[in-house]
C-alpha cells in the first residue's frame, strides 16, 4: 500500500488560488484547524468554502480567503454567531449561498453519488430559492407528481477532515460521538486530505475502537497528516473538549484589527502546527 | 396553587406543545422548550424521544445544564440519523425566530438583505426542510414588534402562505402547531393558517400582545388565560429539571 503520509504544507502545496473546498466536522467541533491554519498562512485567496461551518469558515473569511462560501449554517456553538464570519457577511465581502442542512448533505451525497442531483422536500416554500438563484425543482415521474427541489450536486476540487487514528495509507478511524458528513466531504471530492490525531499501525483500529469507528477508507484519501491536537480549539471527543477560553479569544478579535494582527501574529503565524500549540501552552 | 414564575409558566406551555405526540423525536431548541419537552416526556407524553444534544438518545429526564448529570442511553442519533428523521417526519421541532410573521413564517439567517446582511445570524440551519417535514413550533422570549413582523426579511422556516404557493408537496406535511412567548401562546387554527391568539398569561392583557404584534392577530371571542403549573409540574421543574434555574435566566437575557 502506498505510504500517503504528508505535511500540512504538502496539502497547500496541491491547493491553488479559486478551488472549492470542503471542509469536515460541524460548528465548532473536530475541524482540522492545522490544515486551516496552514491555508491561512498561504497566499492562497478566491476559495469557495463548503461546510457545516465553524471557525474554518470564520478564520479565513478573517484573512479574506474566501470569494464564496456555502453552508448550513456557520456556528461556535457555546458562542451561536461566528463573530468573524458575521463581519464578512455584513461587509459585503463574500458571496453568500445559504442551504438548509440538509440539502448540503443532499448536494454532497448526489456529488459523491455521481448524480446531477437529488429530490427533496426541504427547501420548498423558503428563501433558500433566493439564496441560490438556479435552483429548480423536478417533478415525481410516477403517480404521485409531487414537484420537489432539485438540489444540485456540489462537486468539491478538494475535501479537508480531521480523524482520531489514521494508517499511513489512508484509513481513517473516528473515535467520537459523531461521525458527521466526513465522508460524504472525501467522497465528493477529487482530492482529498485527512488530518490524524494519531497514526497507527492498521492491524491496531480494533485497540482503538470497533469496526463501525472505520469510516474513512483509503480510496477515499490522497494525503495524512498526522497532527495531534489538529483539531484544536475545536473538540475533538473523546481525545479532548473544546478549547472555551481560547475559542473565547479567537471569537474576542473579530472587529478588533489590532487584536486580530496580535492574535494571528501569536498564533497564526506560527509556522508549524507545533509551534502553534507552544504558543497556545504557554499563553 | 402555589406560586410560580414566569418561566415555568412558559415551559409549562412548551411542553403542552408537545401534548399527545407520542413516540416522536422532540427537539428542543433553547432552554425553556427543553425543560417543556423534558416535563413533557415526565408527566404527560412519556413516549417522547430526545436526546442529550450531542448523539444519544436519553431514556431518563435529565436535568439541564447538568453536564455529569446520570444518563441512560437508549441509542444513537447522530446528526446524520436526525436529518433522516427529519424527512422521515416522526419529529417535532421548537425553534426560535429572530423574526416571525402572521403566517408563520420564520426567519433565523439574516436582518437585512441577504446579499449583504445588516445583521448575520446563524443562516438557515434547518428550517426548511422541519417545517415542510414535521410539525414545528416557536419559542419567542421576546413578544415585540421586533420579533412579531409584516414581512420577515428572509424565509427561513415555511409558513403556511408560502407552503400553499409552493404546492402539494410543501403543504402534504407542514403543520405549525404553538408559538409560546413571554406574553401568550399562539396558534395557527384559523381557516387560512393565520397566527391565532391562543391564550394569554396571568396578568397580560390581550391589547398587550396585540400592541406587541406587528401583524393583525387573530383573537377569538374569549381568550383563555394560559394555564398555570401544577404543583406536581412545580416540584419537578425545581427539583429535576431546571434544579439551577436556568429557564429564570433565559428570559432575563434576552
């Protein structure tokens, strides 16, 4: 099997300026906030960030990364409002499509799938018509006729998700109380790069957990970085919770320039994923 | 009857929201119609499901905002399985609304326009795809006309106006049941699905929620008054369910 093991700078290495990305977790839980950083130091600009959206989205509409972004909603969660992403919504500054929950996992199933799209009930009647102007709606073939929203796949060029354990070959483990849609974001995509809190042997997942935590198969990603902590400050149960008092201060910056410079100069900037978590240690 | 507070007059009436449900998945969304589902599912509609707002299911009425509270788990229910369920249909959701209007149309994204909003909130969530799957109410701590508007800016949960525009498919199962505030409960029983004033609380008068509406209320002939907490509903609110008074704090803040 192919050794795919690799850096958060490899992963940038394969990005370019206007790519889609999805990116896996929910709100402000197991995101892979090393390979967002390492997107945020880049001069990578104009992406369409697809995702439950957290502070993936926040930060790098932050560093105004983002032409487009498409989302079920964007949350931290104990803090409801992404202040970061409020401030880039009420700018102006990036083009908004705003989905019910579900027809994001609809979109990503039907790209996943190969399909055009997918049928649903859920968009009918609501401004999520206005949000995405060229969506349409399909009629039932069958007796039925029912006219449901046609939600368009949502191809992605490149799906970023953090695991607990991983192999070197691309099998992935998640060891949480929720396996979210990360596998729909990989299987959408065309490359696809996984983050792990830890690599491990394959014939050692079952120490870690049993069969069904194997969600995430190897012909379903390109690259692993191994990156302990590389959710943070986001939770990553059951290795650890959210970081409240550091998410406290990301959130704290939003509106604040000169906070937000010291804050990206502390711990953005900090070249590696280990040099961040120093940072965070010792603040 | 003993005394009792606002707020457990309102979970009260949050939870009677959930009356004769059965064996649904309740969803609660914000405190108040937590500790309603929860008192639900302890007195009156013990078939209710719900869960511990991460991905189990929680046979037991446990307190909220309790993190270590004793838990017995009776499934799975990721978000993946919850989205199933949604369209499946066997849920009743309580959300909130930034805005709402005489037909039942919600608005969680945005004030504003949606190009770019003056206020961003949390966006759709979701919204649509509840409220033309499975019955849905409202919890709105605030009875304004802030909240209580003509025209809200964007549609995010499907009134029924909306839902009979879009056809039989968005009408087949939508189903607005209560919308319970700090003044009264409403309802949508009237003939074309418009806002209905249910009841009123103790000592609020029915010129007061229509002074706090922004919209031309249904009001029938008489208007009861919302019922109060039994004594029994009482002694399990404060020493079960909401044991550090968090509903108290809900309503203050908002």
């Amino acid at each position: 099997m192919a050794d795919k093991r690799i850096t958060e700078d490899d992963v940038v290495a394969e990005l370019t300026d206007g790519m889609t990305i999805g990116i896996g977790g929910w709100g402000s839980r197991r995101k892979p906030m090393s390979l967002v950083r390492a997107i945020a130091r880049s001069s990578l600009r104009d992406l369409t960030i697809v995702a439950y959206g957290g502070p993936d989205i926040g930060l790098l509409c932050a560093l105004g990364k983002v032409r487009k972004a498409v989302y079920g909603f964007v949350s931290l969660d104990s803090i409801p409002l992404e202040p970061h992403f409020r401030l880039a919504r009420q700018a102006g500054a990036i083009e908004a499509v705003e989905m019910d929950e579900g027809m994001l996992q609809w979109g990503l199933y039907a790209a996943s799938l190969r399909l055009p799209f997918l049928p649903t009930r859920a968009g009918l009647g609501s401004d999520v018509f206005r949000s995405m102007p060229g969506l349409k709606t399909v009629r039932s073939p069958y007796d039925d006729g029912e006219e449901l929203v046609a939600v368009p796949a949502l191809p992605l060029d490149v799906a970023l998700v953090h695991v607990h354990r991983a192999d070197a070959a691309g099998n992935g483990q998640l060891l949480g109380p929720d396996p979210f849609f990360d596998d729909l974001f990989c299987m959408a995509a065309k490359k696809r790069f996984v983050s792990c809190e830890q690599l491990v042997e394959t014939a050692d997942f079952p120490k870690h957990g049993p069969l069904q935590t194997q969600r995430i198969h190897r012909a379903m990603v390109d690259g692993v970085v191994e990156a302990k902590r590389g959710a943070h400050f986001t939770s990553c149960d059951p290795d650890y919770g959210r970081d409240e008092a550091f998410q406290r201060i990301y959130a704290a910056t939003a509106g604040d320039p000169a906070a937000f410079a010291a804050f990206k100069a502390r711990y953005l900037d900090a070249p590696t994923h280990a040099d961040y978590l120093k940072a965070v240690d010792e603040r | 009857m003993s005394d009792h507070t606002l707020d457990e007059l309102c979970a009260v009436a949050c939870a009677e929201a959930f009356r004769g449900d059965g064996e649904i998945l309740a969803s609660p969304i914000g405190v108040v119609p937590s500790i309603g589902a929860r008192l639900a599912k302890a007195t009156f509609s013990p078939d209710l499901l719900l869960t511990d707002g991460v991905a189990s299911l929680v046979a037991n009425v446990m307190p909220v905002g309790v993190d270590d509270a004793p838990k017995v788990v009776e499934g799975w229910m990721p978000y993946r399985a919850i989205f199933d369920l949604v369209w499946h249909g066997r849920r009743h959701v309580m959300m909130g609304a930034t805005q709402i209007d005489r037909y039942g149309n919600q608005n969680i994204a945005c004030i504003g326009p949606l190009e770019r909003p003056k206020a961003q909130l949390l966006g759709m969530r979701g919204a649509p795809g509840n409220t033309v799957c499975h019955p849905t109410s409202y919890w709105i701590p605030q009875h304004s006309t802030r909240s209580f508007v003509a025209k809200v800016d964007v549609v995010t949960g499907v009134g029924h106006d909306r839902a009979r525009a879009a056809g039989p498919a968005a009408t087949r199962f939508h189903a607005l049941r209560r919308v319970v505030t700090n003044l009264a409960v409403l309802d949508f029983e009237t003939p074309d699905g418009a806002m209905r004033l249910r009841s009123v609380h103790p000592g609020v008068g029915v010129d007061d929620v229509v002074k706090a509406t922004g919209f031309e209320l249904t009001i029938p002939a008489s208007v009861p008054t919302t019922r109060a907490p039994t004594d029994e509903e009482l002694r399990l609110l404060r020493e079960v369910i909401d044991p550090k008074g968090l509903g108290k704090r809900e309503l203050a803040t908002k």
